[in-house]
C-alpha cells in the first residue's frame, strides 16, 4: 500500500502561530511555534487517531506545505 503525504495545518494567535505536520500513516508529525521574536520552538509528536478532529474543533486550518517547510528550515 502507498504511504499517504504528511497533512499540513496551521493557526493564528495574537501573538503566535502554531503549524503542525501530521503524518497520517503513523499518526506522528511535528509541531512548529512561530513568535512574533522570530523564535520557532519544534516539537515532535505522537498524535492519536482523533488528531484531524480535534484540528477542527481547534479551528486550524490547511496550511501549504511551502509555508511550513519555510519555517521548519529556520529551526536547523
């Protein structure tokens, strides 16, 4: 079977913004919090199966894969 794309979403604080890569296959992705500083804080995750509801409830939306590897690039 073919191993699915990371799905990419993101959400605008005030202050903040959080993207987060969630691959689908294992449930696992990364977590990018950008600060207005310019400061990125990467985590990596382990998610549960309910990740893409809980992402909807939360009120993230679709993030371009572009974006969030922009950003990711800044933490190495």
């Amino acid at each position: 079977m073919a191993k699915a794309f990371p799905q990419y979403f993101k959400q605008v604080f005030d202050d903040y913004q959080v993207l987060v890569q969630v691959n689908p296959d294992t449930f696992t992705g990364i977590e990018l919090i950008v600060h207005p500083d310019g400061k990125i804080e990467k985590t990596e995750m382990e998610f549960d199966e309910e990740i893409f509801e809980d992402l909807k409830e939360d009120e993230f939306i679709d993030c371009n894969v572009l974006e969030f590897q922009m950003h990711l690039a800044k933490t190495n």
